[in-house]
C-alpha cells in the first residue's frame, strides 16, 4: 500500500523567513546591477582620465560598501533574534530565584564554559514547602548547550516531587526516575530503529550530582548527597567564618548505580539567623591557574565574609571576580554558586508527633 506524505502549509513564521530570504538576495542583486549599468552605460566610466577614474573608483567603493553592510546586516539580526530566544529559553530553565524566601535572602550566579551559553551543565532551585526549605544543587555530566536536556530533565522533577514528596529520600528517587527516561529518551533519539524492530536502545553514560537540602524551621539542615560538593557554613565574626558543613561519604552520582533501598537524609548542622549557607559546583574548586593551583574557595570566601554581614549577592560576586582573576578571565568548566542567608528569628522547637516521627528517620 502506497503512502501518501502531506506536506504542511508554510506558517507565518516560514514566510517572513523567506521573505527576509529574498530582501538579503535582492538588494545586493540591486547594488550590482547598479555598478554594471555604471560601467556599460555612463561614458565617464569609458575615460581613462585622472577624473574618470577617480569617479569610478568611488562608486564601485560605495556599492562594495553597500554590499558589505547589506551582508552583515541580515545574520547580525538574526544572531541577535536567536539570541534573544534562546535567553528566554533558558531563563526558563534556570528561572531567577527571589530575593526572599520564606525567611531567607537568596541569590545565585551561573558561569558558563560555553561562551555561546548562559546556562551550562550546572542546575539549582529553592523551593517554599510544607516539609521545610528544599534546596537543590547538580552537576549534570558535561557542559554548556549538550547539558541543558539533563538539566531540564531534573529540574523540572526536582519543582513538582519538592511539594510532593513528605520526605527527602521520595524527591531524590523522583530525581533518580526522571533522569532515567531523559537517558532512555536521549539514547532512543540517538539510536532510531525501525517501527516493528524491537531492541533495547544503549544508555548513554551521561550521570548527574546533585544535593538536596532541607532546611527546618528552626534552621536545622537535612541533606542527601550525591556525589556533589558539600556546602559551606558562613558565619561572620566566627573564628571560622566559612566551613564545610558535611555529612558523611556522598552517595555515588545520580545515574551512575541503582539508588539504595533505605535512603536516610543526614543532619549536616544548623543556621542560626543571621549565618548563611553556600553551595557550589565542582567547577568552582576544580579552577585553575596559569601554574595550575587551584582555586582556593574556602579562603576566598573566608575574607568575603570575615567582618561583614553576608549579603548574598555581595558574596556571589565578590566569589565570581576572584575566580576570573584565578583563571585568567575564562574558566574551565560551567561554575554555579547559590547562597542564602537565613533571616528568621530564633523560634523554638516545636516537638509535635509528625515532628518526632520524622526526626527518627534520619540521622
């Protein structure tokens, strides 16, 4: 049996494509044309003068002129188009987090090793819930425009299970899950097969680090760790203004093994009001020099914070301009930091039956 293929009507869009099409044809076709008249028709052009020749030389320079401008104006719009486009997508994406949330300041940067990029491999969110503060950080293997699928892949898990989920554990397994068909997807994208060939399509290798944080009212920190980077402790004034808040060997990445069967979140420490919190990429530490030292993070954020009341944004872009003075202006890999400092007041712990039956699940 025969199949008939349908082709589409052109849209809207396709048509002003077509049309721009033909002006950037059309009006170097004009200019040309221009000069050849000049050259066949104007008698001065036939003159072998001094004049004559000064004359024709001006008009070709002004038609090569025209054509040059006329050539660059057309991809210089649309790469400012596509640029635009792809902006809004990934603002998307990586949506800008409030300033405030629930009682906590935030803000959070994002260097790409992409110069074509905004956004790269790296990921992050803060979320309001009935559970508490959730916050994720990851790393999705690879960088700049290839990383972006995964990334929205998590992310948009990460949005609905944080809300969903009552405890830590079910989000990461939400997370676990949904990077697992972006795999499956990806690799069938990749691997096409014929409609009536059954075949497992191969996984590709792509895994992805992430931190997920819960932060209780009283500003006690839950965490699940994956493979990624612990946060930082930021209390100023203290003998140690900036220390790693850990807790315990990190499970290995997302996607690399199965999660396993008990997942248990860990209790990292506390914010009191006033202190802040960190988190960050690999691709912070991992910076280099031109003699190959790397990028001392917890000394850098040592001095941002020593005398001073954080201030998120302040800390973001004190961070930010060391690291290009460390690297030379362009670092190796994508590099995201997120900080937030907690706001609350000092609120007493309410020990409820919800409260208690929870606490007895982590440790």
């Amino acid at each position: 049996m025969m199949m008939r293929s349908r082709t589409r009507a052109p849209t809207r869009t396709t048509f002003r494509a077509r049309l721009r099409g033909l002006a950037l044809l059309g009006l170097p076709t004009l200019w040309g044309g221009a000069a050849v008249s000049w050259e066949l028709t104007c008698p001065l052009a036939r003159q072998n003068s001094l004049g004559a020749r000064i004359v024709s030389s001006a008009v070709f320079f002004l038609v090569g002129s025209g054509l040059v401008s006329q050539a660059r104006r057309g991809p210089l719009r649309e790469l400012r188009d596509v640029k635009a486009v792809a902006g809004a997508a990934q603002s998307v994406l990586l949506r800008p987090l409030p300033a405030r949330l629930d009682g906590f300041a935030l803000a959070a940067g994002q260097l790409s090793a992409d110069p074509a990029a905004s956004i790269g491999g790296d990921l992050y969110d803060v979320v309001a819930t009935d559970h508490g503060v959730r916050v994720v950080m990851g790393d999705v293997r690879g960088h700049g425009l290839g990383a972006l699928a995964g990334v929205g892949a998590v992310l948009g898990s990460f949005r609905e299970a944080a809300h969903d989920e009552p405890e830590l554990g079910g989000v990461l397994r939400r997370l676990e899950r949904a990077h697992g068909r972006h795999l499956r997807r990806h690799a069938c994208d990749d691997h096409p097969v014929a409609p009536d060939e059954k075949t497992d399509c191969p996984l590709s290798e792509e895994f992805v680090t992430v931190l997920l944080l819960e932060i209780r009212r009283d500003g006690t920190v839950y965490a699940l760790n994956c493979g990624h980077p612990w946060p930082y402790l930021l209390r100023p004034g203290a003998a140690r203004c900036a220390e790693p808040l850990t807790g315990g060997e990190p499970m290995p990445p997302v996607g690399m093994f199965p999660l396993p069967a008990d997942i248990a979140p860990v209790r990292c420490g506390r914010i009191a009001p006033g202190e802040g919190l960190l988190l960050h990429t690999d691709g912070m530490e991992d910076a280099r020099d031109a003699h190959g030292r790397f990028f001392p993070l917890q000394d850098e954020l040592a001095g941002a914070v020593r005398r001073r009341r954080i201030v998120p944004e302040d800390v973001i872009q004190a961070v930010y301009g060391r690291l290009l003075a460390h690297a030379g202006g362009s670092p190796g890999d994508d590099a995201a930091l997120l900080v937030l400092r907690n706001d609350r007041g000092r609120v007493p712990v309410q020990h409820t039956e919800h409260t208690g039956r929870r606490a007895q699940r982590v440790h």
